[in-house]
C-alpha cells in the first residue's frame, strides 16, 4: 500500500491492517453519516 501512495484505510475490518507500519485505519463504524441535503425546487 506504501507503494501506491496509500496512508489511510476506510473499513469494517480494522484488525486485518493494524500490522502495517504507516497506515492509519479507520472504523467505517465509527464514522458519522452525512445527512441528506434537502431537494432544491426548481
């Protein structure tokens, strides 16, 4: 991943990449969802 230019990983499965040095995981569980905007009328 380091080769690729990749530092943070969004997931269900944090386990799996905290053996990687240099990569910041992030808990898709953890993270707020954005509300709706609401529709513009025409």
């Amino acid at each position: 991943m380091n080769v690729h230019g990749i530092d943070h990983v969004l997931t269900f499965n944090t386990a799996d990449f905290k053996r990687y040095p240099g990569i910041t995981v992030l808990d898709l569980s953890e993270v707020p969802a954005k509300p709706a905007e609401p529709q513009k009328e025409s």
